[in-house]
C-alpha cells in the first residue's frame, strides 16, 4: 500500500490469555507473519504475560506493548506498573486512554497526559485512544469529542515526543460490538484528528504521526479501513486472540 507512514497493527488482548495461552498464540504469530516485514507488528498481552512473551518473541520481528501503566516511576501506589518495570520486558509500546480504562477507571485526559509525559521519558511509544460514544455521535458531537480528548492528553508533549506517539482512533460504539465504523466515517475523523495536530504542533508532525483505526477490525473490512488515506493501521481487541485472524488482517491490509 502506498504510503509514506508505516502501518502499525496492534492486537489488544486486553484481560485475556493465560500465560500458556499466550505462549501458544505468539508461537502460531511467529510462523503465520514471519515474511511479513513492512508493517510494525505489536501483541499487548496482560502484564501476567509480558515476561514470557517478550522472550517468545525475541526471534522474531514482533514488539512488544502492555495496555496501561502508572503516571509515577516508583512509590507507595499499590497494584500499579511503572514505566521502567515494562522496560525490563523490552517493553517497545503502551496503550493509554483506551475507553475501557476511561470507562471502568474514570481515567481522565488529565491523567492520560500525565502517562503518556511518563512513558516518552522512558522511551516507551504510547498508542493513546480517543473515540466517542453512541450518544456522542448522534448528538453530532464527534468533533468537538475528539478536540477535548486531543487537547487534554496530547497538549503537553514536544514535536519530537508527539512524532514517537501513536493515535488510535476508537469510537466507542464500535469497541466488541461488531458494528465497525465505515471506511468514510473512519477516514472523516481520522482527517480531523491529523488536522488538530497540525494545529496543536505542526504540519510536518501531523504528517508522520501514525493514526490507528480500532474498532471490530476484522479481516473482511481490514483492506478497506487500511486503504484510506489518514488510516495507517489497526488496534485489534477480539479479533488479535486468535493468531489466524490477527494475521489475516495484516496480510490483507498490506
Ligand atoms: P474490538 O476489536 O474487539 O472491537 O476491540 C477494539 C479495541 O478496543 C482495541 O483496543
């Protein structure tokens, strides 16, 4: 496919897979992509998972992502994971903001921030999530949705820590539904997301900054979603638990 931005295909297990699971699916993703290197591939296993996996994948040209960490590096905050703890894995990733933390853990654009300041300093790339609801849509809120979420999480960052993060576009109707956005809706808000970073940085950061689509990508609809302009990859959730179907959405997008 042609263009300038490298594709990137996330698969988010989010609280799935054991580590003999996890093992199990790494092993079948090695063999089933291991000709495939235009495309940065990234598996985001629990953390239960991270040590096992990121050995499993050592021979491979798969990276390694975790789905959260703590805004802090160290201290009395228990049951939190910092930034330098996922580094011990060869941790490359981390998804921040995904809608299931705002959702459940009232995760605020305030606190994302502060996450993804703590991740660029431990040289980790975040993959931050924005996306609206049903409601939100409906009532024609999309935009303005998605320039509170821009604003709050990625104000604070420098042109050089915003070029290093990533942008899933994940509207929340769309999350585990089966309803996935069409390929024009995804490419509008997708175009409207590049178009506030050019606001909020510059055109040549917006012009390389990676903006993923999430959202039941499957590999029937993968190609499609993929061949849009602004749409330079994929955040997988039910679809990466099986390595068939993870696999076939890259080899069909590219
Ligand atoms: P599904 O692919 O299961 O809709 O999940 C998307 C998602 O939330 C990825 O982060």
């Amino acid at each position: 496919m042609d263009k300038d931005r490298k594709l990137i295909f996330a698969g988010n297990w989010k609280m799935n897979k054991t580590v003999a699971e996890a093992l199990d699916l790494v092993h079948d993703l090695k063999l089933d992509l291991a000709n495939v290197r235009e495309v940065d591939i990234v598996v985001c296993p629990p953390f239960t998972a991270l040590a096992e996996v990121s050995k499993s994948i050592l021979d491979s040209s798969i990276r390694l992502g975790a789905q959260d960490m703590s805004e802090h590096n160290f201290g009395a905050y228990t049951g939190e994971i910092a930034a330098g703890m996922l580094k011990e894995f060869s941790t490359r990733y981390v998804i921040l903001g995904h809608s299931e933390r705002r959702q459940y853990q009232k995760e605020t654009d305030a606190l994302i921030a502060q996450k993804l300041l703590a991740a660029h300093s431990a040289s980790l790339k975040p993959i931050v999530c924005v996306g609206e609801t049903l409601a939100e849509r409906e009532a024609g809120g999309t935009n303005s949705v998605l320039e509170t979420q821009v604003n709050g999480c990625l104000a604070g960052l420098s042109k050089e820590q915003m070029e290093e993060t990533i942008i899933a576009y994940e509207p929340v109707w769309a999350i585990g539904t089966g309803k996935t956005a069409t390929a024009a809706q995804a490419q509008e808000a997708h175009a409207y997301l590049r178009g506030l970073v050019v606001e909020l940085f510059d055109e040549t950061v917006a012009r390389r900054v990676r903006i993923q689509y999430g959202g039941s990508v499957k590999p029937s609809n993968a190609r499609e979603l993929m061949s849009q302009p602004d749409v330079d990859g994929a955040l997988v959730g039910g679809a990466s638990l099986e390595a068939r179907s993870f696999a076939d959405i890259i080899k069909n997008s590219i």
